[in-house]
C-alpha cells in the first residue's frame, strides 16, 4: 500500500498515520520526496479495512493498494488454465464451447425444436431462461420450475448440458437441481446473498458481467463464488454501458485477453446480448474465436419473430447452421493455438 | 408506437408487418414517407411484447414506442406529489428530510453516540447498515440481526425513525421487523425476485438509482414495487459511474427535476455515495436543496477514521452540525418554495 | 512516482528500471515488499516522459505518478481565488456573474432584442456564436464576421461584455477583436493548436469542458493556455456524456467544488447544455448557485421556437426574467458566503 | 419525422405545430393515439432546423428523426464499398492493409530502422507522428516539418505509403506535400475547421473516432470532408471512454460490421490505442482481422522502452514479426471471405 499526504503535512499528521497503519499490523518505509511525503507500508493485514480507515484521515490525499484485491481467481494463485468437466464436456480446455438456445423457454415445441437444432449444428449445451430478469414488471416473467422441467426434457432428448439462469438465493437448490450451470445475469453480478449461496450449490455457475462493472469486480464477484466453496466458475463478457446506442451493449471485447492475464477461469462471449441485433452476431463470434475465448453463448430461436423476448438479436436455425459452418476454420486456427499453448506448458 | 420499414421494402414486407401488429390487437395507420415506409400503430395491448415481435422482422429498422412503459408511478397518473407518513415524519410533502448515520452498524457504543448527535443536529431518520454489500467477500459483511436490534434500541432512545438495508429477499421480513423503510442499494435496484418481495412488506422502501441505471429504469424498479403491492416507494440519486474518477460517483442532480416532471414520487439525494469525499458532501448538500430534493441521506460517524466501511466520505458530529447550520437557510427558502407549489395546486 | 514490479521480478529487472528511472535525473527508494517489489522514485525531472519510459518496461506492473500533472492553474501555486476584471466586471470574486443570451447570432433584431433583455434583467454579459461548431456539415454554420459586428454593436448599446466562441487558431485574431471573452467549445477542449493560438490572444478565455473529458484533463488545457502566456482561463461545467439519455449531457455538478479545491480559476455552469431541456435550467441554476459556482451562461432567445440552434434548451424572455428573480435569494446567500470566506483569508 | 404531442394537448397547440412544420416545406400525416397524439411529417427540406423548431415548442414530448442524418457516406447512397488506390495499394478491396510504425517520428535513426522492418514484414504503409497532440503543455509536441522529412525519406527508402496526423487547418496543406494519407486524431474528430480543410487537400484521410464520440458521429465528420470535396475518408475505431480502467480505451470492436452495414468507408483498427498495452495487441488484432476490418494500424518501435511516447503499447520488431506471422492463416480467411463478397456482387 502507498499513502500520499497533502502538500505541508505535519511531522504529527504523518506520525498520526504512521501509527494507524501499524494498528492494522503493517509496517512502514516511509519517504520523503521533494514536494509531498509518501508512505510506502509492507505486511499482511487486513487490506481494505486499513485503506478505508486511512483515506479517512483528513491529511491523507490518496492510498493505494498494489498487490490484487482477489486470491482463488488470480493467475497468481494458479498458473494453468482452469478446465471443468460437465456433462461429459471440458470447458476451459481444448475444445471450443458452444452455447445456444432462446431467450425463454416458452412451449415444449419450441423448446426441443430449439434443442435439437443447436445440437445437430453442433452446440453442446442448450441455453433457455425459465426464471426472466425483465425490466418492466408487466413482462413475461417465465415459466418457473415448468421451464426447468422442459429443460430437463430435452436434455434427455439431445444429451446437451443445460445452462439456465437463477435470480434468487430461494431458488438455487431448485434450479441446481435441472441445470449443470448456473447463470447469473449481468444485473445480479454484485447481488452478494445470491453469491454466497452458489458457493455452495455443487454446480457449476457463470457469472456475467455487470453492465457497469469493471473487470476488477467480475473477478471479486467470482472471488465469492470460490471463497463460500465452489472453484467451478466460468466468466461471461456479455456488452457493457456506454454513451453508444448503434448497439443495444458496447462489447468490450479486450476484456477476454485481460481476464485471460489474470484470472485462470474459463471466459465465455455472448455476442447476442452484446450487440442486441442479429445481423452483427456472427461477425462478433468470429473477432471471439480469434481473440482466444473458451465458447460462445448464442441465442437462437425457431422462430424469432414470435420469441417473447430478444428476438431481435436471435438467430433462426438456418442462421444458426451456417454460422457455425462459417466458424469452423476458426475453430481450428482456435484449437491448434490452444494446444500448442498446453503442450508448451507441459514442458 | 411507431415503425419505421428498411428502404425499399415490398409491399408484402410492409403487410406481414401489419399483421403482426394486429395479431397483437393494435390498429394501423400507414403513412408512405419519399424515403421509407413508416408505420403509425394505435391502440391498447402488450406492448413490449409487441415491440419486440417487430423489432425482431427482418425488414424492420426501427420500432419506437411513445408512452411511457411505467404507470402507477408516474405524473400522469398522479398529478400531486405524493406525501408518505414516516414515524410521525411527512417524507414528500413541506418538511425536507434529514437521514443521516454512520454506513455500518458496529458496535452499540458507535450506533447510540450516532443516533444522539444527529438527532439533536435535527435529523429525522437514522441511517446504519445492519446487511452490508461488499465488492470482496473478505470485508466487513454487517451484523446482521444484531445490528438491527441495536437500530431499535437507537430508535427508542431517540425516536429516529430507522432506515436500513435488505440485500436478498429472505431477509425481508426480517428487515421490516425493526426498519421503518427499507432501503435497496444500487446494486440491487433490477433484483426482481427482491423488488416483488417488497410488494407485500408493508413498509416504506428507499430505491437507490443503480450505477448504471437510467431514470427509466429507475421509475421501472419503482413500478415493481407499486405494482405488487406496495406505493410507498422512495427513489434515491446516489451517483451514477462515469468515466470520471475524481469523485467516488458522478451525481446526475439534474435527474431530481427530471423524476420529479416524470413522477410524483419524493426523491432523496445521497450526497456522501455520490461524492466519496467528505469536504464535497456540504456543497453538494446546498445544491440538493436548491434543486428540489425532498431530502437528504448522509453519511455521519462520530469517528470516521474508525469507521469499517465509508470513513473517507463520512462527516464527523461537529461537521455534521455545522452543514446543518449552513443549510438551514436554503432550507427555508425550499420550505417557502415548496408551500407556494402546495397552496398553487390547491386552488 | 511509485513502480511496482511485476511478481517474481529479477534482480537485474529491478537494477534495469532503477537505471532508467536514474537517466531521467530522479532518485531511487526502492522497498521490498512481502508480495512485490515496489520502488519509490522521488527529485526533479521530466515525469511524463520518464512514466511512459517506465511502463514501457515489461517487468513492470505498473507505474503511477504522485504529483499533479498541471502547475499554474493549480491551489499549490496559488492559494487565493483568480479574479479577473473584464469590461468592469470582476470574475471570481464576490460578484456572481450571468451571462445570458442566444445560442447563435442570427439577425440584427433578434441579437438587440436579445441583449437589452438580458441586460434589463440583470445579466453582465451577452453570449451568442458567430462561428456554430455543427454535427453535420449541412446546418447552419453561423454569421461568421457579420455575427461578430453585430455582437459589437449590441455592447455599444447595452454596456454588455461580448462572450462568443472561436474554433480554429486561424481566427483567434479575429475574434479577439470584438470579444471580452473567447469561448472555446467542448469539442475543441483539447484542439492544441488552438489553445497554444489562445496564449497570446490577449483576451480572457472560457474554457468548456470536453464531453468525455476528465476534470483532471480540463485543468491541463487550462494550464495549455496559461504557460502559452495568458493568465485569463475561466473553466466551464457544461455536462458530461454517459449513458443517460434522458438529459442532453449529464451535468457532474460536483466538479465545481473539486475544482475550486485543485484550482484557483473561476467555474461557470452552463445548465443549458448540461440538461437540454428549457423546464430544467431554473431547477440547476439555483443548484449552481448554492454549489458554488461563480456564475452561470444561460441560452435565451427572444422565440426559442424560431432559434436556428438549441431552440428546446433556450429559455424565452419572461421565463429568463423569472428565474433571475427566483434566483436573487440564492445570490444573496452565496454573496455572503463569498464575502465570508474573503474576509478570513485575508485574516 | 415523428412528432410526438404532451398528453391533453389542445387543437390549437396541435394546429400550431403542424403550421410550423409546414413553413419547412413538410407535409403532414397527423395520427390521434389513444393516449396521445403523434404527428408524422414527410416530405423534402431542411430536417435538422424543422426538429430544432419543432423541439423548442411547449406542447411537444419529442421529435424523432427517421432518415439517416448523413447522405454520401451512406451505404444507400453507394452500395459497394468503396476502395481507394493509394501509393498503389488498394484501401477497402480484397488487400487487407498493415500500417505500423512509431507513435512519434523522433530521429532519422529511429524512423529509418522503423520503416526497414515493419516493410520487411509486410507492412504496406508507414505510421509515425510529426505534430503531436499532447495532454500537457510540458510534453514533447513533435518535430513539425523536420518529422515530415524524415518520413518522406522513409518512404523513398523503403517504398511505403506515410500516414501521419495533422491537428490544425494552417497545417493541411503543408502535411499533404508529405503524406499519402493525413490522420485526424480522435481528439480532433469533431474540429470542424479541420474537417472543411480536409475536403480541399487531395489526399487521403484518415478519420480516427472521437474518444465519446457515437458511430453516428463518425459518419457525420465524414460527411464534412466528403461534403467538402474529398470522398477519400478512412474510418478508424481506436477505443471509446468508458468507465474500465483496465485497458486505456475499450475498444468498441462492433462497431466494425455496424459501419459495414451503414457505409461504403473502409474500417481500419488500432489495437494499440485501444487497448494501451503490448501484450494485448496481437490477440485484439486477430479479432479485428476476424470480425472483418479493411486493415490494421500498429505501433511499432525499434526500442519502446525509449520511445518518447506511447512506449507501453507499442511492439517491438520481433514482437511485431511474430504477431504477423501469426495473423497469417487468419488474412487468408479474410481474404477468402472478401474475394466471395466481391464475386457475389458482380453477379
């Protein structure tokens, strides 16, 4: 940690400091510099607690934490990628991830069309929302535990994992109960009561970015995740907020490379909610093939003009199928790059 | 609503368009612009789901809708501000509102010596944590029931009504028990399965806008509660994120005249949130006032360089009163402001 | 400056970034940090170029400067407010300055009537633009020279200091002729060439802050100007974009205190285009006032809806009339406030 | 255009717009919603004025424009993307461009050993900055014309193209006697001054978007230079301003295939000032290679942690040998992709 007093502090303000600091078990070099006193302070304490206190201190003009806030998640922790097993498939590894599906599950026809579709095309899990974050309360809300039963359904039919979303620490164990993974929105990335109890659900979750919430805190919301006892967490870049309105998000596509830098959890890119209009969706997919993420997730639908939510930005299924035909020698370029990758760190 | 067609769209394009419309109960009026198709919708039905539908036809370029997707809260379903009786305290109507403690319970010593000192300073609620939300699963979580057994005990000693917040929709009844309103963080502003529980509490809830949240939105999460139950809803302007780092926030005070033309609901301003730093909370303060707050909610700790959470931007009990003083006449001129307004809607 | 190393850096890493850092005349406190080496660097030199030189390294994590970037303009430099005297006015110090009048000047008539119903209501200078920075190249562009003459002729008939804008290095001379105050618009906030042309214009210069522009970027533009020679630099809050759509800009009122803390230059808000909304400028001017600020720029036109620019933002004659009036009581109190704090600096 | 009317508009307030709109030479298509009344307006004239008009007047809720704000850049306007032959490369066909080279031209050495190597990997244009635009006064501005020169004998040495930026109108034509393509950086997007000088310099432009500026802005500068005479505009996507800190922008990647859908333009990207670091560069290239831009605009200097700028995200040469090699298999996909696009619209 590094404390930068006011200009003209006092030889008792920077004791005063000095003091707090090793309340909170730290130890100090202190420094002076031509033009303002900095603190440079060494040890293991309780990091936060310690900023927060000092940067109360009335002559303290800044303190700044160097090393990362988060532990499990970090690079630093684990130098090897993370793979997961689920349902017979490793995410994280050497096999690209697709994810595909509709918005909501909405019918059992539309369901397993929809399921049988992604799978013959290709996909190897099946996305569908039973429990709906909606902006408007006047909204389809989804069907509930009828949604999961379907889901249940045409996993049965297809042999494809489920990835489905949950909203509430109520209904965890019922949703861990049909889904080999929890979705968490991008609205209850920091709901931290929901957090805690996937920490305990024995399933896998992917947390989705915050429409507002930097990198730092995707990796200190999956530092929950960890801490409360599930290592099983997959990231998902899914658009952010911006000024920008020609997309319904700005996908901050970069962010793949930084997370890939310093965490060592799989990352997924969901270019349907990223962009919010089909037509952009298959370019998106291949800029996150080549930028090295670990799948996609991908709304399809049978037929999206009658979708009860985002059917502008699902694909229909013979978009579907030639997106993924499109892919494919990207998905090689992808895999050849990734096994290179494991084989070098075997060495 | 209204629907623009791409250029060049043909004549059955334009027709399956308006059949859709229709198959959502609307009537169509179709104007032929020298550039592109445009088409006029009226009627009563699901809109969003109507919208949605269009949006998602390929030779659609755009989809608008006019009015407004909220209701119950909105100015033009009540033309008078709406006044909420609070523990004996008018919040909406001729009284500004002073809320006004430390962020966290933490001990009884820290939470009576609060409640006493801005209580005398002449707050009316007071404020604490009891469930804290924490970017790192490391931090301070609350004291949970502890701290609002301690909340009651500030109450009875000083007769503050007590604002406190909920942060999952198990705890609910449990905050409700000892709180006198309710308040949501910005983190939680879209947890909807939180927003319904909020509909059958029966108490009063403050709204924080969340860091990323439009004032549409805003009014939306409002309309959650209303719509379930619940018409005491309180909105809070507590900073929204930017790319400005100079203050912890960027406070968008020109949103209280904005929500205050959309909605009847009180609006209160969060000075401390939205700053981050002590020496902005009194200016910040003044101009609240000014604009036409209802009120104000602040951070206050009788030692902030203790404090566990918020110390950098909580007031001390000396600040704290001598901002009182130095509001107390901007006070008076939004009284005399505010009583005009109520006499002028009377006559 | 501060560097910290990347984990498990060298021995010889460190001694390499110790070399560079001493190249560029600094001195070396290095520390050995629990987790990471982190080096303190302290003395005189070129910080910026010895930053990028830092970052540049691969080693290092990161490297982060202590001290401001700006001098001239800042509260270190000089500790009492900057009042300029322009056309008998004082700016900065306890008189509150409004400066009223059209988006463009568009006609003689229109630039008069503007004037004497400004000045009538108590405004001390007239704004109005004769050279319109436009979106799009097929909008009006402004009345260039012919604009500027004629603002001339309405300070000979009212006694009103001219404020107008200029947006190229080309036509600084010009402008400089008939302004007491050039303007420089938000997307020529970091046109360098320009302000480099605005050193030596011997005129006082507002300075509006750019649309995504920090605060900290705004005082480095300033500081532009005043080493190219010119002390006369008045900052100017105009709003911000973020992804609110609901106002025009985001107005992030809370930079006027913390540049009245790192600065001792004069701020106005323009609550114009901050909101962009003629029903909200009363609401934020009082808020300006009661924050702050040492004066206002309002847009008003004698028939906002035949304006050629801005006419939805531009408050008419009599809606300018009384919201000066609204406005005397807030005055009064920052007027007392001002004198206050002059009084006991001078102490 | 839309108007939409206040609720409880009166005839006369609805006769009222419908007059001014007329003056604008539109004519009407008035609807009565159930809620409220909209009025849709056709016809030819000047768009932008009516709007503001029509804007300013009390009984309006809004006013939406339909048609495209921007006509010769427009895709509707031109169907084929547009390539330019410049120092006998083809910009926006089926040649995907490299340019590279050091932010700042700062030696003869430099810029010399710069330009053998990036030709020698396959780069067809040479980058490199003579006038800088630099956040602070203090830092180094460039060599002006003796950089000009050394990039022309750059050019002579090595046969590439030069791109380089000018920042101020006076400059336009001295740059051009030098330049293949004249750079507008973001900060300039919106010097309109500039933008006019551009139209009439006959070269080639290249227009980087502004740091908060909308892909629709994008278009609207483009149309000045294009409206102005010169139809030889490039577009470059360089990273917006967001509230992520992690990367120095965040680069708005969608954006690419979004200009593609609207506009004829070529797309170029700057991995290096999107993102600000080096290890980044090569995985964003891939993506932008992938999703479908017409080039690459990369920093490479021959020792970054000496350059005078930018040193952090620039490559240096091995680095940039290596990242062109790899990128490699995936021009050969684009290239296939391109060469199809182009057969299909022969047919």
């Amino acid at each position: 940690m590094i404390i930068s007093m006011k200009l003209h502090s006092t030889r008792e303000q920077i004791d005063a400091v000095c003091a707090r600091v090793n309340d909170f078990g730290y130890k100090i070099h202190s420094i002076e510099g031509e033009e303002r006193v900095v603190i440079a302070v060494v040890g293991v304490g309780d990091v936060t607690a310690c900023l927060e206190s000092i940067e109360a201190m009335p002559q303290v003009e800044r303190a700044v934490r160097i090393s990362a806030p988060y532990k499990f998640v970090s690079r630093e922790y684990r130098k090897e990628r993370s793979v997961f097993r689920i349902n017979n498939t490793d995410i994280g590894g050497d096999n690209f991830i697709m994810m595909a599906g509709p918005c909501s599950v909405e019918s059992e026809k539309q369901i397993m069309e929809s399921a049988e579709a992604v799978a013959s095309a290709g996909a190897t899990f099946l996305r569908g929302g039973a429990f709906k974050p909606r902006t408007s309360p006047y909204d389809f809300q989804g069907m509930a535990e009828d949604g999961l039963k379907l889901l249940r359904k045409a996993k049965e039919a297809t042999g494809l994992g489920i990835i489905t979303e949950v909203m509430s620490d109520r209904d965890v164990d019922l949703v861990a109960e049909y889904a080999d993974i929890l979705q968490i929105g991008a609205r209850n990335m920091q709901n931290f009561a929901l957090l805690k109890a996937l920490g305990k659900c024995g399933r896998a979750v992917m947390l989705k970015r915050g429409m507002s919430s930097t990198v730092k805190e995707l990796l200190m919301s999956a530092e929950y995740v960890v801490a409360h006892g599930n290592p099983q967490v997959i990231l998902c870049e899914r658009g952010i907020r911006t000024f920008e309105t020609a997309t319904r998000n700005t996908c901050d596509i970069a962010c793949i490379p930084v997370l890939n830098e310093l965490s060592h959890l799989p990352v997924i890119l969901d270019p349907s909610h990223a962009t919010g209009k089909r037509s952009l969706v298959p370019a998106l997919s291949r800029a996150g093939v080549a930028i090295g993420a670990d799948g996609l997730i991908v709304e399809v639908h049978p037929c999206p003009e009658k979708a009860v939510s985002d059917g502008a930005q699902s694909l229909d299924i013979p978009q579907f199928r030639k997106m993924m035909a499109d892919l494919k020698p990207y998905i090689n370029l992808w895999r050849a790059s990734r096994e290179a990758e494991m084989a070098a760190s075997v060495r």
